[in-house]
C-alpha cells in the first residue's frame, strides 16, 4: 500500500512539472532582452567620385561646396506634392522636373541638383542672356548665383568648365603672373584655392584658374550691379553674380561706358572731400569711401568727360538701394571687398544704364 502511494506521488510531480514547464519556459522569454537587429554599415562615398568633377587640386586644397543645395522654382511654377515622412508616410514624394520640359529654369534647377553644375550653369545662362525668361529672369539669377558658388567661388574644377581650369603650376611662376595672363586678380586665385601666402607656390602644385576679366553692369532704376564673365549680358557673357548699390542724388551718377583705371583700385582709400571737409585720413570712422576704392574712367561719349567717379563702401549701409551719394556707386562693406577682387584694373569695363 505505501509502496503504491509513492508511486502515485511521483506519477503526479511528473504530470505537473510537465504541466507548467512551458508557461515558466515563456515566462523566462519574455524577461530576456531582445535580440538587436544586425548593424548597417554605411560606406562614406569620397567627394572625389562625384561624376562629372576633376579632383586634381594639392593639398591644403580642400572643396568650400560640399553639394549643391536645392533651389526653389519661383511662385509661378506648380507646386509639388508633399514628400512622405515618418509623421505621413501616405504623402506622394515629389519628382524633379523631367529635364527636356520646355522649362529652362526648372531643367536647370534638375540638372544642377543631379550634380550637373556646367550643364544647369549653360541652359540657364543661355535662356536668360537670350530674353527667353521674361518674369523668371530674377529666379534665374538666384539658381546661377547659387550654382557660381561652387563653379567659381570654390577650387573645385569641373569638367567641361569653358570658365575655369587647372593650371599646373612652373618652376618661376608667380601668383600675380599666372592672374595677370588670364585677366583676373591675384587676390581671387588666393581666395578660391585658399592660398594663405601668394609667394608659396609650389611647382607641380594644381590650382584653379579662371578665365577673365569680369564685367559690372549697374541699372540704375534697380539699384542693382550684376557681375559677368566675358561679354555683358550676350551670347558668350556669363552672368555670375549681383548685388544692390547706392547712387547719386538726383540721378547724378552718369550712364555710359567705364573702364577700371589702372593703379586707382585702392585698399583704404583717404578721402579728399570735395564738399570742403578736407582730408579724412584712411581708417578713420568718418571716412566716407569705407575700406575699397575702385577708380573709373569714361570711356563713351557720355562718360569721356566724367572725372572723380568710382565704385566704394560706405559708412551709412542704409543708402544702398537709394540715391544718396554725390554720383558714386556704393556698396555695402561685405559686397565691394568681392567686387574689389573681382574687377581688373585696364581689363574690366562697368556699364551704366538707366
């Protein structure tokens, strides 16, 4: 009899360990912590493989545009659809415009923001210096302002840049040599290829050079100077760049053709005042003229005349965009120390019209 109880015993531990060993076995599951999903590794595409981009410059050299960023298409182009987000992953991502639409502006926007900076740079320039914008023009100056950041006012040199090249540097080069032969300034080459000291170059060195000179254009009902590579404003011009200028009193500030005179660009100009406030020594506060004079010479028969007119800084910034000087350009501070690197003395002419 007990020897028949033992047995039933432990019939029923065995029954009840069977019994709950899957509910203690699920138990223990859910208290483990999960298992980690297997780790992406993403592999840094070196800015060297970019299509379409020569990377040949020495170092220090290193690229100022890292990528193009997107511009917008003016009011007047239709919108796109929302792009979907963690927050609406309905939405419809919207799609660059199909280049070969029809639309120079928004096949330039395309182009340039697939990486194709001199293609977008070409359609776009060709469309507006040709009239074919019309109320776009402004958005077009925008995108080309933007895609000339990184076409010239970086050392990247791109392929096929009828504007820009690589220049291999010789044994007896000189930085204000190498500027002079492509009509630009030593002080541009120095900016873009970030060149600290103009008097170190090294033989063998690759630097970008570009093909000059550069032109201004001022309209004067505007208020604003434009910049261009080669011929203002027409087939073979390249517009680059803009920027909004103060103007002579009472329409004082001639139109014509102007030429930058040689040896009259001048860093911290002194002021001879012609409103009989003396001399105003450079750097002082009251100088007028601020730190950049760009003497200007007529050269048409409404400007043969002209005497004393530049291009300058100021000290009163809120007289951009008004007719406040005594028939002088201004520029705000920032703008003319561009400009000032830009123009050429005896090589870059500046257009005023009305």
């Amino acid at each position: 009899m007990r020897r028949n109880k033992g047995r039933t015993s432990r019939f029923l531990g065995i029954v009840l360990v069977l019994v709950t060993l899957p509910g203690l076995f699920l138990a223990v599951r859910k208290l483990m912590p999960a298992k980690a999903p297997p780790l992406l590794v993403t592999h840094e595409v070196p800015s060297g493989s970019e299509p379409g981009l020569v990377t040949n410059a020495p170092e220090p050299v290193q690229p100022d545009i890292v990528a193009p960023l997107p511009v917008q298409i003016p009011a007047t182009q239709p919108a796109g659809k929302t792009a979907p987000s963690p927050l609406n992953p309905t939405a419809a991502a919207e799609k660059p415009a199909p280049v070969g639409s029809g639309n120079p502006l928004a096949d330039g926007q395309a182009l340039f923001a697939a990486g194709d900076v001199i293609a977008a740079r070409q359609l776009v320039n060709e469309a507006l210096v040709n009239g074919r914008l019309g109320s776009n023009a402004e958005s077009a100056k925008a995108l080309l302002s933007q895609i000339n950041q990184a076409a010239i006012h970086s050392p990247r040199i791109f392929k096929d840049d009828p504007y820009c090249v690589a220049y291999t540097v010789q044994n007896g080069d000189l930085l204000t040599r190498i500027a002079s032969a492509n009509s630009v300034t030593w002080e541009l080459l120095c900016r873009i290829n970030n060149i600290p000291d103009p008097r170190r170059l090294r033989a063998g060195q690759t630097i970008k050079v570009i093909k000059g000179p550069f032109h201004a254009v001022i309209t004067k009902s505007r208020f604003v100077m434009d910049i261009y590579l080669a011929t203002p404003g027409e087939p073979g011009g390249l517009y680059v760049m803009s920027f909004p200028v103060g103007l002579g009193k009472d329409g004082s500030t001639p139109p014509g053709l102007w030429m930058v005179t040689p040896h009259k660009k001048l860093k911290n100009p002194t002021y001879f005042s012609p409103r009989g406030e003396g001399i105003i020594a450079a750097d002082d506060p009251t100088n007028p003229l601020g730190e950049y004079w760009i003497g200007l010479g007529g050269i048409d028969g409404q400007t043969s005349n002209k005497v004393s007119y530049g291009i300058h800084g100021t000290i009163e910034p809120d007289s951009i965009g008004k007719e406040a000087s005594m028939g002088c350009i201004r520029l705000r501070n920032a703008d003319i120390a561009l400009v000032w690197e830009l123009l050429v003395e005896g090589k870059s002419t500046v257009t005023v019209k009305e």
